[in-house]
C-alpha cells in the first residue's frame, strides 16, 4: 500500500479525479462520501478499470440516483488521443494529448505471436538531464498523475485487436519513474490490483537512472522488476553522460543494486546503452563483469539509436558481439536488445518529440483533418 503524501487531484467544477484513487482509497473514499460497503463500489472500480468507462451512467448494476450523485462528486480522466505513429515493424508510438495541453509518448512493442510489451512514460519530460536522451532536451514540465500514467496501459490495452492483450508493462518511457514515486506507486497498484489491470509483479519492470534512496523505497512498497540504467564502467565516464552520478556515485549505485531485496527467481536488468569509442571496449566489459560480481543480474546491450544534432554513434555490429562474447566469458548472462521503431523515433531515448519529428515528417495533414486520432506510417513517409 502506497503512502498517499501528494493531494487529490480535482478538476474545476472541484470533482475528484477517481481515477487517481488505488482500490483501498477508493474504497474509504467512497464510504466516506456515498455510502458505507463496498459492494457497490467494487462494481464501479472495475467498471473504470476493466470496462474502460468514459461516463458513470455506464455503470451496471448501480443505482441511477447514486451514480449521479458520483457524477456531481468525481470524473474520469481519460487521455485524449492525438497522434499515432507506425513503424514499419510493426512498434506504434502514441501521443497523448493532456487537459493542461502537454503531450506524453507510450510506445507498443509487439514480439512474436503472443507478446506485447508497452513502454509508460511517467512524467512531461525529464529532470536527468542525460546526454544522450532527446527528453531530457525538455526539461521536467511536471509529474503524471497516477491516472495519466495507468490510462496508458489502460487505453492501449483497449486498442489491441480482439484476442490480443498487453502482456508487460516497462516503465521506461518519458521521465524517471523514481523521481515520480508516489504517483508513479499508485499506479503500479491501479495496474497490478485484482480489480483493476491485473498485471502481474513479474510482468512489470520499473527503470531508474539510479535514485538510489527512492530504489529501496520503492522495493518496500511494491514487489516490482528493476532495471538500471548503467551506461558506464567508471565514476568519469558515467558522470559524462549522465548527471545523476554528482549525487548518487557509480559506487552507490553499485552498492545499493546489491543490497535490494530479490525474491527468489528475479534478477536486476542493468540497460548498458552503448557508445562507440567511449563505453565498448573489452576494458570496459572486464569492468562492467567485476561491477557486477555478487549480483543477481543480467545485462541488456543496448546499440545507441543515433540522434542527429548529437556527436554520440552507436558502435558497430561485430563491437557489440565482441562487448557480448566478453560478457559471457565472464559468466555474466547478457543480450542485445533489438533496435525497434526507430523510423518513427519510438526507439530507446528518441521519446519527447513526436508532435514535431511528424510535422518535419510531414505527417501531421491527416492528423489535423481526423475527428479522433490519425495514424501515421514511418513506411509510408519514408
């Protein structure tokens, strides 16, 4: 159970965003202000959260006097839908337009017949800062509420064909999750409750750029996968790149991934995105191996997806096998994630500018001439 320290969101008529609420704070919230017993309640929560409601009155099996009286009380927050983009392997990135007027990116990533993997972003932009990351660019705009983080998950899960359905939740998309812990634990509960997305703890992983204080937090309150975003052998090198390491040093970090508590079977995913001429030599394999020494780990490779107004190039292929065939001389278990939606800037750390990579793309005609949400091909564009 997640400690609520942030407020209730309202929107201007003063209605509770309910959406935001975990079941157990919807629970006293609605005995509180409609009636005491959960039964009704219960129907009402799973009506917003497996039903996919858009309005009270299309709840069954409430009566009509109190679901206006919740009307007058409560509103659903749904994203508005402003921009699909698809790759032409078959990962679609979607833009999500805020009530405040921001915009969120999520990206599907399907695998094979049954796998499909959603990338959650957790707040407009970011505060990390890191080098090689486009939505770090943006700055920090503002925290996701936990609605706006769970609709993701919510709303793509909804637009899959019939007999398909959302098989893991990653949260490595715009933002770090961490510097987002309440909201961002509400949501995981929204996502992993019975009632509500019925996820399971090993089908959702939560990344970090390595806050390490809110990691140990964070493994006391929900029983999640961890990844780390590593990049790095040294206190110089990762400093380079990624800011974060002035407060929290690679040493830190290291220390505090050995002491997070595991269940039996799991394992820490450390994301090693690599650099050619800077993090990819058989050194810095023999490093990252003695860093992670002792740790239940594996290591997921990760080739650079080049940015044009940036110097960094992604290492070439036989580099990356070579970096791999280190690894697993060393008895580290390793893999190289495949690049997917990079035509559509869907790719790890292309997130945060979407709206403007599809007006320089020219994609934004069908867009402005839909009534809902137009879909774009990096296929068709290219």
């Amino acid at each position: 159970m997640s400690r609520r320290s942030h407020p209730l969101h309202r929107d201007a008529q003063g209605r509770l965003d309910v959406k935001s609420l975990t079941w157990t704070q919807f629970q006293a919230w609605w005995d509180a202000h409609l009636e005491p017993g959960h039964g009704r309640a219960l129907k009402v929560y799973k009506a917003l959260w497996q039903d996919g409601i858009t309005a009270f009155d299309q709840v069954r099996g409430v009566a009509a006097p109190v679901l206006r009286e919740l009307d007058a009380l409560a509103w659903i927050a749904m994203l508005e839908p402003a921009l699909v983009l698809r790759s032409e392997d078959g990962t679609t990135k979607f833009l999500w337009r805020l009530a405040d007027g921001y915009t969120i990116e999520s990206v599907l990533i399907p695998d094979g017949d049954r796998k499909r993997t959603l990338c959650v972003s957790s707040q407009v932009g970011c505060a990390m800062a890191c080098t090689f990351c486009l939505t770090g660019d943006l700055g920090l705009k503002r925290h996701l509420k936990a609605s706006e983080i769970a609709n993701q998950a919510l709303q793509v899960g909804r637009l899959l064909p019939e007999g398909e359905r959302l098989t893991n939740l990653v949260f490595m998309g715009m933002g770090e999750p961490l510097h987002n812990l309440d909201h961002l634990t509400d949501a995981l509960e929204l996502c992993l409750h019975d009632e509500g997305l019925h996820f399971g703890h090993r089908k959702v992983t939560v990344s970090t750029v390595g806050l390490v204080p809110r990691m140990a937090e964070l493994a006391a309150r929900l029983p999640v996968n961890l990844a780390v975003s590593l990049n790095a052998t040294t206190q110089d090198q990762r400093a380079a790149i990624m800011p974060i390491t002035a407060r929290h040093s690679l040493h830190e970090l290291v220390e505090a991934c050995r002491a997070f508590p595991l269940p039996p079977g799991k394992r820490i995913t450390f994301e090693y995105v690599m650099f050619a001429g800077f993090n990819d030599t058989p050194d810095d394999a023999a490093r990252l191996a003695d860093l992670l020494r002792g740790i239940p780990a594996k290591v997921n490779l990760i080739p650079y997806n080049a940015n044009p107004d940036r110097a960094l190039r992604p290492p070439s292929d036989a580099v990356v096998r070579g970096f791999k065939a280190d690894l697993h001389a060393r008895g580290v278990s390793c893999t190289v994630r495949v690049t997917r939606g990079q035509d559509v800037s869907a790719a790890c750390g292309q997130l945060g500018k979407a709206w403007d990579q599809a007006a320089d793309r020219g994609w934004l005609d069908a867009a402005r001439r839909a009534a809902g949400c137009a879909v774009a091909s990096g296929a068709a564009a290219s």
